[in-house]
C-alpha cells in the first residue's frame, strides 16, 4: 500500500512525516548506511519533542532511508546494501566525540536515546538492513522492533575504538541475557534478523516489501488502546532499569492522573477560594 506521507518539518539530514497518526522519523543519509551526525541528531531529537508535544502524533516510528537502487541491479543485491542507521559517521568523530558544524565535539545521540524512553507514546523500529554500533543501540531503546528479513544487527565499538556502556550494554542485557550481551559486544559478530527474533532482540520479522505494511498495522493496533494505559505501561517497564529518574518519570505520569480526579481539583480551588479543603467528601479505598 502507498501512504501519503506529510511532512512535518524539513530538514538536512532526516524526514520527519505524518500519517493517520502515526509519526515516522527517517534518518536520511543512505550514501552513509544512514550513519548520524551531531546534526541528524540534534534534527532527530527537536522532531522527537514536535511528536512528543503534538495530540495528532500518537505512535512514533524510527528507520532509515533505503539505499538507491541502481539499474541493472538485482533485489537481493540491492537490500544488502539498506541500511537501518550504522551508528555514528566515522568521517565525523574526533577527539571527545563527532564533530558538528561548529566545531565542538558530541555524544548526543544519548539525549536521543533518552527521549524515546521518556515518550509518553509507543516507539516503532522499522529496521529495514544493517542495525549496527550506534544504530543497534538505537533499535533496542525503542520500545518494539520489526525488521526486514535482510537485516542485520551488531555491535561495533571495540572493533572501532568506542563503545556504549549505558542503554546498550545494560537494556540490552536485560533483553538478551548477560552471557549473549558479552558476546555481542565482546566478538562484534552480526546477526541475522532470525537470530535476533529468536533471542529476543526482535518482534517481528517481515520481507522488505511489508516492513512498512507490518509497522503500521502494529501501530494502528496500539492507537485502539487506552493512551494512558499505554503511557503508564511503558513508564513502569522502563522504571526498574531507569532508577531513580524512572521512578519520577512513572511519578509524574501518576501524579497526572491525580490532576484529573475531583479530589485534586478541590484541593485547588479551597487555595484559590481561601477556605479548608473538604476532602472528607473523598472516600478512602482499600
């Protein structure tokens, strides 16, 4: 099925689109297997916040660009050269970091990573090739994955000189185990898109040619459930590895609830009107 995609807002080095609902975030440099740079990250988290803020956007969901296809060439060996994101552009990394415009070296594809567990909305990874270093790490602080059968997926960084001991060394141990964490990241094999289903790191998987179809219909699935259901489900998994910054994200989101009752609202008004509140009008439940 074709879907006519609205943009939300232009930029260099990302697509940010609307359908029906549904936000789709693309990281937009296939000519670098979608590699980021302090650019397509600063693009990917102002568009996080639009999707966060905006009552129209209610699942959020991140891929990559495919690559060209060039004439003459075949299906499969075009979809080996897709890409999901590689990481960080290695053209880019300096000392401290990749390197922006202005000279000043980053790692903010963590704030990135932070604000896809705190989106009070489901985020898809539609993994449609190579999930590798950075990129892997992105797939896996997403809330599901679905990819395409010719995906791949691994760690990078003791190969290349980095590596990431937060989400991706800590959720994902919590995914795959401890024993298959260390090995991912201590031999930086790839893995098929069934290896990864089979240990857990993955959905579902789909051929290239429903990546999309499957997506959304798991998304349109999700935007007939309770949102605020939805909303606090995700805060109390993401709670027990988050700490206490989990702890107040699942806080407030309760504390939310608590706005909306009648018991609240009195509280409020006896401040405004100047009197005592008469909360014995509230029962106490067991």
């Amino acid at each position: 099925m074709t879907r006519d995609w609205k943009e939300i807002k232009h930029y260099e080095e990302i697509k940010f689109e609307l359908w029906e609902g549904i936000a789709k975030i693309t990281i937009n440099r296939p000519h670098r297997r979608n590699a980021f740079t302090p650019q397509t990250t600063w693009e990917m988290s102002d568009a996080m916040y639009i999707a966060r803020e905006r009552a129209d956007v209610r699942v959020v969901v991140l891929t990559g660009a495919d690559s060209p296809r060039l004439d003459g060439q075949s299906e499969e060996d075009w979809l080996k050269t897709c890409a999901f994101c590689a990481g960080g552009d290695m053209n880019v990394k300096g000392r401290g970091g990749y390197v922006g415009k202005d000279g000043v070296p980053r790692l903010s594809v963590l704030d990135v990573q932070k604000q896809i567990r705190s989106i009070p909305k489901p985020v898809i990874a539609m993994v449609n090739g190579f999930a590798v270093g950075g990129g892997h790490v992105l797939h896996v602080v997403c809330d599901l994955t679905i990819a395409s059968s010719n995906a791949k997926f691994g760690q990078t960084g003791p190969k290349v000189g980095s590596f990431d001991a937060g989400f991706g060394s800590s959720y994902l141990a919590r995914i795959v185990g401890q024993k298959k964490a260390r090995e991912i990241w201590y031999l930086c094999k790839l893995y098929t898109a069934e290896e990864a289903e089979n240990m857990g790191l993955v959905n579902k998987v789909v051929p290239h040619s429903r990546l999309e179809d499957e997506v959304v219909e798991w998304a349109k699935t999700m935007m007939k459930r309770s949102p605020i259901a939805l909303r606090m489900i995700k805060a109390g998994l993401n709670a027990e590895l988050d700490g206490q910054a989990g702890i107040q994200e699942l806080a407030g989101d309760a504390t939310m609830l608590y706005y909306f009752c009648d018991e609240a609202q009195e509280g409020g008004k006896a401040f405004l009107e100047k009197r005592e509140p008469n909360f014995e009008q509230y029962p106490y439940i067991p």
